[in-house]
C-alpha cells in the first residue's frame, strides 16, 4: 500500500493517545488504507464504533493544513454534527508541537473552525452540502440519515471541480442510497472504491485481526465471536438480538422482507429536532427518570409540546424491563412521540412511583397498560389510583393485531414523528408478520432475540391510547 501525504502527516505529527483520549490506541489497517486512497469515491460499509468518524476529522485536519483543502461532514443529528468538530480539535492540540504552533484558529464553534490558511472544516446535521467547490464531502452513518436521496445529489456538484467523496455506514437494511451505491443491485454506480470493514478487522474487538481476516468471514457469527472477539464485543453480542449484531458489527444488509415496519417506513417519520424526553433507570436509581417527567411537564407548560398526552406501558416480559411512552396529539391529527422511560430491572413500588409520578404531573388523557403476568399488579393499582386515566388491557393475538396495524397505519401516513434513536427503530424494526401452521396472524420478534420489543409495544400501546376518545363526564352523569 502506498502511503498518501496526508496519511504520512498524520503517522509523523499526531500524538495518537493524546488525540483520541486512549492510551493504547494504534493505527488501524482500515485507517491507513482509507488515508492513502486519493481517489474521488469511496464507500465503507463498517462496522459500529471502529473511529470512523474521528477519522474523517483528522483527514480534514490534515487536508487543512498541508493543501487549504476544506472538508464538509453531514452527520445523522446536530450532536454527530457537533462531535465531528470536537474530534477535529482533539487533533489539532495533539500535533507536534512544532506544527502545533504554525496552526491558528480565526474562527471556532460547535460545528465548524477555520485556520488561518483559509481552510474551514464544516459540521452539518442531516442537511444537502451546498457551495463550498472542491471541498471533501464526508456522509458519516448515511444509512441512517435522513433525506439521504436529497443530501448525495447535493454532494455530488461540490466535488465537480475537485475534492473527494467519502461514505461510511454501517447497514439499515437492503434500502437507501447507501445500500443502492455499496450494492449496485439497482444500477451502477462506476469509479467507487468500496471497502467493508467489519468488527474482526479492527484491535478494539479483535484480538488477531489478522488471522480472523482469513478465517471469520467463512465462520458463524457465535463462533467468530466465541474465537477472536475480545471481552467487550462478546458482551455487546451477548445482549443483543442476531439480526441487529450482524447489522451493526458485521457489515450485513439483513433482508427486511417479513418486517412489519420497514426501516425506509422509519426514516420517513425521524425528525432529529424532534423534542423527546429519553431517560433510563436501573434497580432503585431511578432520580433521572422522575426528573424526565418534570423536563416533559415544563416542555408542555412551555408550549414547546403538546397539551394533551397519552401513555403506552410494556412490562418486559425479560430482564424485568419496563417501558413507559408518552404520545403527543397535535391539532392535525399527528402523534409525535415526547417521553421514553425505560426502568431496567426497578422493583415494582419503583415502577409504580414512575408511572405515579407521570399520570399526576402530565395532562394524560389515557393510559393503557400491559396487564399480563407481572404486569397485572401495575395495571390494577394504577386503575385504582387512577381511575378515569389509566387501564389495563390484555395482550392478545387479537389485540396485538390491532395495535400493530394501527401503528402501522399511522407510521405510513406519516403521522407518528419519532427520534433518531437507535435502540427504538431496531425494536419497532424487529417485530414481523407471520401465518402459524394453525393460520393465526401473528406480531412479534424472532424466538431468540433478547428483547422482546418492548418499546415497539409501549409505543403502539400510547398510539392506541391516544386515538381513544377523550372521555367527556356531563354534570349530574356518571
């Protein structure tokens, strides 16, 4: 491998350890290959958190410095926007002191700095690169950006008098345009060099990256894992369902034709300026999520959502998971989601607190809540506590069959925003069709998965209630 100018700049002048806060970082195979390829297209399917967004920052660093060459990233949500331009200053203060000093910032905040040079690096959330002829156009995690159609064909014009045009993701699905240009199953896309970089391939997972180059990709999964992962990728597969492991980590674009919801379903109803309060608690901590609910209720207060609000309640049927959502209902008949709660393992006065706590401080017109078997005990005392708000219901093959066709109606008509949340789109993503041999209709997740797709429930659980009628009492009438 020939190594570029910029790849050698980077090896020479960058203290590693300093510049990405690990002690023990090195150079990774892919990294090198990915710095000293001067072509125009390039596209990677990878996988998860292998640094890839750190260095792309770095390449820009050093395109800055060495030829005034600008760099546009387009990331999925104004946070990754954000997080690209504080990885570019981690590798400006980590240089050499020598060329440390030789580099000036006239211009520095949260999504873009510019050198003294002229050269700027610029950080922009899910949105069409525009202007900025001959500049580096980088689309960080693109199978999970929306308007992905709208932000390549935007792209393209920029680099028409020079640059290069970088494209990373790991998978979401055979759909999108980074599955059309990886893949090319729909028509050509000519000049990409396309690389796959899966967990086996990088040091922070593997512990032989360069044996299991040679023997993994013919293994299964558990025994890939079980032979060269190190502790921390045999965790992360240990708790989490097959299908989503080998989207995440192994580079495969899982086939979503039994899924009831597809990710381009998904895509069209994420809005990352979405307001929606994310909050989790383990065992008895549970100060963030009660904290969460009074952030909920001063956003109502403040007009910032809406005014009435629905709960969906899903106790998990593992790990003692519970999941409690909150639905919006605007004046336009759409159903925004504003609150997600999740309580990992709380004990049942604990849960009870949470749900207490939710249906006394928000303006909740209905709660529906998972009632079957150990759930029961929350469902009963809520009702009675709360009469005229809460309701336990029963979770059936026909009752299921109806929450789920209602999400998805609703989802195909666009009516139901929702976050750029990973672990939510995975588990409304995992629930499927089937026939059974008994040609019962039946929703749910695949045997062996290790949730059982709590937040999907929780969530079609806060649509149906929040298509429930408002419940109007006339004075003298019960």
């Amino acid at each position: 491998m020939k190594i570029s100018e910029r790849c050698e700049f980077l090896l020479d002048v960058v203290d590693l350890p300093a510049a990405t806060g690990v002690e023990d970082a090195r150079w990774e195979y892919f990294q090198l290959a990915h710095l000293s390829d001067d072509g125009i297209f390039r596209i990677e399917d990878k996988s998860r958190q292998i640094a890839w967004s750190w260095l792309i920052a770095a390449e820009g660093v050093a395109d800055a410095i060495l030829n005034r060459r600008d760099s546009i990233y387009v990331s999925i949500n104004q946070e990754e926007a954000k997080e690209k331009i504080r990885y570019a200053r981690s590798v400006i203060e980590a240089l050499r002191p020598d060329i440390r000093s030789g580099v000036q910032l006239v211009r520095d905040n949260e999504l873009g700095i510019e050198l003294e040079n002229g050269a700027r690096l610029s950080s922009l959330p899910a949105r069409p690169p525009r202007g900025r002829s001959r500049s580096n156009v980088y689309l960080d995690e693109f199978a999970h950006v929306q308007h992905d159609k709208e932000i390549y064909t935007a792209a393209l014009p920029v680099i028409s008098k020079g640059g290069r045009l970088r494209i990373a993701s790991s998978p979401m699905g055979a759909t999108g345009r980074f599955w059309e240009v990886y893949k090319e199953q729909l028509r050509a896309y000519p000049g990409y060099r396309r690389k796959s970089t899966p967990w086996w391939e990088v040091y922070s997972f593997c512990r032989n990256p360069a044996e299991a180059r040679k023997l993994a990709p013919a293994m299964e999964t558990a025994d890939r894992v079980d032979l060269f992962g190190n502790d921390r990728i045999m965790a992360i597969y240990a708790n989490m369902p097959l299908e989503d492991f080998q989207q995440e980590y192994e580079c495969e674009f899982v086939d979503e034709s039994t899924a009831w919801i597809t990710w381009e379903e998904l895509k069209r109803n994420q809005d990352e300026a979405l307001t929606c309060i994310i909050a989790s608690g383990r065992d008895n901590a549970v100060d963030k999520v009660l904290d969460a609910i009074g952030a909920t209720a001063r956003a109502v207060d403040a007009g910032t959502i809406e005014r009435v609000l629905s709960i969906g309640v899903d106790v998990g049927r593992t790990r003692n998971t519970t999941e409690i959502f909150a639905i919006g209902e605007t004046t336009t008949k759409t159903y925004p989601l504003r609150m997600m709660l999740t309580l990992d393992n709380v004990e049942f006065d604990g849960q009870f607190d949470v749900l207490s706590k939710a249906l006394a401080t928000l303006p909740i017109k209905k709660a529906l809540i998972d009632q079957n078997g150990i759930g029961r005990n929350l469902a009963e005392n809520a009702a009675k506590a709360f009469p005229s708000k809460a309701e336990g219901v029963d979770f059936t093959n026909a009752s299921k069959a109806l929450w789920a066709t209602d999400a998805k109606m609703l989802i195909q008509q666009n009516k139901t925003p929702l976050p750029v949340d990973r672990d939510l789109s995975y588990q409304i993503h995992s629930i499927k069709r089937r026939i059974t041999a008994a040609k019962n209709v039946t929703y749910d997740t695949e045997t062996n998965e290790k949730h059982h797709a709590d937040k999907f429930w929780a969530w079609a659980l806060g649509l149906a209630a929040a298509k429930q009628p408002e419940r109007k009492v006339l004075i003298g009438f019960a």
